[in-house]
C-alpha cells in the first residue's frame, strides 16, 4: 500500500480546537507544546501543521532546514513517525525532531535502533520553579529576591493588576517606552520578539493568554503574560519590566504567581536561549526542574545507550582491547552516559566506538570545558575504512570543545596528526628501575612518611590541582576523579594519601596499581626523592620487584580560534 504524503499548512487560529485536544492527551510540560506559542511565532519560524494517525506534528523552520515536532496526541506515534521519513527521504533530507521529552528519546530508540542521533541542548532546558516558592520567596537563597521587592516597595505607591482590554494600549505603549531603553543592545532577535509579543497583544483573549500589569506611580513599568501548559504547570511566555527599576522584574514575578497561578503547583518561565546573563537569572530563582529536551537527527552516528546498547559496546571492547565482561560492565555503570559514547552503525550494526569524557583545560584564569577522548575502537572486519575518524570529526563539530587523548602506542600518534591533533602535555619526569637500585634510598626514612587509603575525590582534587596549577593543566572534577580511583582499587591499585616526613600537615598523593611484577604509579605529587624513598617499601609491601612511573604524553585538538600554550599536564588516564 502507497504511503499518503503528509500535507502541512500554516498555523491559523481554526487549528486551536484540535491541537489543545492533543496538547492535553500528552499533558506535556515543555514550553514549545502550546497552541499559543506556535500560533503567535508562526511567521518567524514559517510554523506549520499536520493531523494524521490520531496525532499532531508541528513544522517550523530552523537554521534553514525544516524541523518537526514530536507527534502529539495518544494516537498511532511510530506510525506518523514513519509518514515523516517517507516525506523528508522525498525531499532528500534527513528528519530532524525537536523537542523530545525522555519519554520521546526512549521510545524513538527502541522503534529506530541506531537511526537517529539524539542529543540535549542546555540552551534549550526549561526552568521550571515551585509556584509556592515563587510566591513565598521564602528561605537564605531567596534572600537577595525579597530586598528586591521590599526596595520596590518603599513609598507605598505600587499596584498590580490583571491584564486587561482596558490596559491593553498602555502595556504597548510601554514596551516601546522599554525599546528605546536597550536601544544600544537592540538586534534582530529582540526585534522579532517585539513583534511577536504583539501578536500576543492581538490575539490575546483568543488564545487564552493570562496577564498581569504592575504599575508605580499610576505608570506601568512591568507586565507579564502566559497560559496554562498542562493539568499542575503555568508557562510564562513574556516578561517586561523597566531595567532601572529596581525590585521590578522580581515584584512582577512574585505578584503575577500570587495572583493568576495558585491553582498550578509549577511555573514554567521557558529557556535561556543560551543568554548566560539570562541563565544566571533564572538559576538565582533555584528551579525545582531544569527540564532537559532533546533534539534527534537521522544519522548513522548515534548516542550509545548505556543499557540498550550494551551488547554492541561490549562486542566491539572485547575485539578490540580483550577486556573482560566484568570490567567493560564496570566501566558502563560508572563512567558512562547518554551522551559520552558514539557509536558508528552500518546496516544496523554497531562497528565503531569512541567515548568523550567530560574534562577541562587550563587557560590563563580559567577552565576551558573539554573532552577527553578514550576507547577508540572498531570491529576488525570493519578496519581501514575510516569509521573512527568519522566519529572523531563527527564530535569536533558536535562538541566544539577541545579534544584531548593519549595514544595507547606511539604507532598512533601519526595516525591522529593527520586528523588534526597535535602533540600536547609534558612528559611526566619518567622513572624505572627494580628494587636492588633502590635499596639504599628506603630503610628508616620511608617509615617517617605517614600512608593513609583514607582519601576522598574532593582532597585528591585539591592537591593535585594546586601541585600541577600550569597553563594546559587537564583538570578532572570529583566526579573523573571518583572513577579513576575506582577503577584503579577494581584493578587492585591503591590511592593513598601521603604526609610528609617533618610536616604532617604537608600532602601529596599517589596512586598505583600492579601489572605483573610491576608496580605502575599512576600519578603522584611527590618528588623524584620522595618516591625514591617510598617506593622500596611500597615495592615490598605489594611483592612487586619492578617499578614504572606512567608516562602520559597527550595529544590535542583545538577548535579555530582556540589556543593553549605547547606545554600542560595530563596524567590520570585510564587503563
């Protein structure tokens, strides 16, 4: 039976009655599942919309390309999923959908195993807040918020009131009054959100939209407009207020939830947009829920699973570096996410990994967000047909971050050269030997270092970052430590916390695994005298007859326009 193509329309007001029928069988709680918001953004982002199958899809332009809402509705979903591919593979495009709920990601994995590349987009997430807290304002976090409004509220010559027809025309007035103000910060983002905001004028008992006006002085200097998104969540689509104002943007907020949101338990008040001045204030209202949404494009590189994508992850590990199960499992549970791993499908088979694990590099007074690349890795039949460097290239784009790697040979180091990566981070001060060269350098002065297992991620963070402070310094957070401590005692290592031989108030760190007869320290802070010291009796205490100081020389991938000095250091990477 022939597929019937979908034919999309442009949003009019007739479509209302349908899409919150829908909207209300999935009782969704991100800020884009409105009839309103679509109906009032529709000639910025050319929306348009369909029904089929018992469901609804939402069409809206992005970065030229047409993206496609998540079916909406509680009918046949996979079914209009598949009405969608037959119609964007006519057009020779690929299906993009945003936004997903976890909902959505979970079942789109499970109807299209290794089909789509789904991801978060933090410039995307919804601050949804307490109600209750947003009225109470109660609590030491919220302490600034209240001085805020009891400034507004010296004189005693402020009001709020609903938004009405009857101050419908001075909220207008007034936003050209709040224009003029940022006219030095005017761009064509806030233009079209001018405009669409009076659309929202327009159409505003239409739509269903609830405001709320605060005035000073009889003169409105704030207004806030939204609607209701589903059976316990208020979405806040507009806020206005003037910016010399003090006390106005919190005032409004707190008046508006007070007086038209007491019958939802949450507020919805949308994204950041990325705006990092936005963020941080919404951040300062502490949401109860920073609510991910996902965006998901055909591709033959996927997001591994952790738990669906399992088998594959274990198949290609095993081929490849001949780990056992209980050690491949291990490092699924405890380093693994959602978004650390791709995955290269061919025919429907997984064939290629590589993991990138969050980390950060030193630049100047700050920490550069980074990943650390680790478990490049492709089935042997599929070799030399350059699916690794496909996922490398894949995540520079995806990531924009820099990438950071330590070659498991130097065979390899060539091989990275040529998609882009340099050689970066100092060698560590190399160290080897056996115990008959160290003989004379242990004996009574090892026994006045103090050696405790007592060691938390956070000390160990502290030390090493104030040892190792340097330009290009690879710094892992408590989380990256965490792991590589656990990973190291699973290996049957230890991390120790070591104080000095005159000042026990002085520490340092080690941690060391054996391979063999080999004692392999991970990482230190101790100086080559101090562990020229210690290791005889670490090597006696272990049975271990060699030593070896791991060297971890890196390599580096910066994005255009980045730079880091030729020098930094690695170290703690894992086995």
């Amino acid at each position: 039976m022939e597929m019937k193509e979908l034919e999309f329309h442009q949003i009019t007001l007739a479509d209302k009655a349908w899409m919150d029928t829908l909207f209300a069988q999935d009782n969704r709680n991100a800020c884009e599942y409105t009839f309103a918001n679509n109906f009032i953004w529709r000639n910025v982002y050319q929306v348009e919309v369909v029904q089929t199958d018992g469901c609804g899809v939402i069409r809206f332009m992005e970065g030229g390309k047409y993206q496609y809402s998540y079916p909406i509705g509680a009918g046949d979903k996979k079914a209009v999923i598949e009405k969608l591919l037959f119609l964007c593979h006519k057009e020779n495009q690929s299906l993009i959908m945003s936004p997903l709920s976890e909902r959505d990601r979970k079942e789109l994995m499970e109807w299209y195993p290794g089909r789509f590349f789904v991801w978060g987009d933090r410039d995307d997430y919804d601050y949804i807040y307490s109600g209750e807290k947003l009225t109470t304002l109660a609590g030491k976090k919220l302490h600034g918020k209240r001085n805020h409004i009891a400034r507004f509220k010296d004189g005693d010559d402020w009001s709020y009131e609903p938004m009405t027809a009857d101050n419908m025309e001075e909220c207008r007035t007034m936003t050209y009054t709040w224009i003029r103000m940022r006219s030095e910060k005017w761009n064509e983002e806030m233009e079209q959100e001018i405009a669409v905001l009076h659309e929202a004028f327009d159409h505003r008992e239409e739509l269903g939209l609830v405001g709320g006006v605060l005035r000073k002085s009889g003169e409105i200097v704030a207004f806030t407009m939204g609607e209701p998104l589903n059976s316990d969540t208020f979405v806040v689509h507009f806020e206005k207020a003037y910016p010399e104002m003090q006390g106005a943007y919190p005032m409004i907020n707190q008046q508006f939830v007070a007086h038209a949101c007491q019958d939802f338990t949450y507020i919805n008040r949308e994204e950041d947009t990325g705006d990092l001045g936005l963020r941080r204030a919404k951040l300062s209202y502490y949401p109860e829920i920073l609510l991910k949404k996902y965006v998901a494009a055909e591709s033959n590189i996927v997001f591994a699973d952790p738990e669906k994508n399992r088998g594959e992850i274990q198949e290609i590990w095993r081929s490849c570096f001949g780990d056992e199960e209980e050690y491949i499992d291990f490092y699924i549970k405890n380093r693994m996410t959602e978004e650390t791993m791709l995955l290269y499908y061919l025919e429907g088979k997984a064939v290629s990994m590589v993991s990138f694990l969050p980390a950060a590099c030193r630049r100047g007074e700050e920490n550069v967000p980074s990943r650390y690349v680790y478990a490049v890795a492709t089935l042997p039949e599929y070799r030399g047909n350059g699916y690794g460097a496909k996922l490398l290239e894949f995540a520079k784009e995806h990531y924009s971050e820099p990438l950071l790697l330590f070659p498991a040979e130097e065979g390899l180091i060539s091989y990275y050269e040529k998609l882009g990566f340099r050689r970066a981070f100092e060698k560590n001060a190399a160290q080897t030997g056996d115990i008959q060269a160290l003989e004379l350098s242990g004996g009574e002065e090892a026994d006045s270092y103090d050696l405790s297992e007592q060691i938390t991620p956070a000390e160990y963070v502290k030390i090493r970052q104030e040892h190792f402070m340097q330009e290009g310094l690879v710094c892992w957070d408590e989380a990256a430590v965490a792991y590589a401590m656990e990973e190291n005692a699973y290996c049957g290592g230890k991390t120790l916390l070591v104080f000095g031989e005159k000042n026990l108030k002085e520490k340092f760190i080690l941690m060391y695994r054996l391979e063999g007869d080999c004692l392999v320290v991970e990482e230190t802070t101790l100086s080559g005298r101090q562990l020229s010291v210690l290791l005889p009796r670490l090597l006696e205490e272990t049975g271990a007859v060699r030593y070896e100081v791991k060297e971890t020389p890196g390599m580096l991938w910066l994005p255009e326009g980045q730079a880091f000095g030729e020098q930094g250091y690695l170290s703690l990477t894992l086995g």
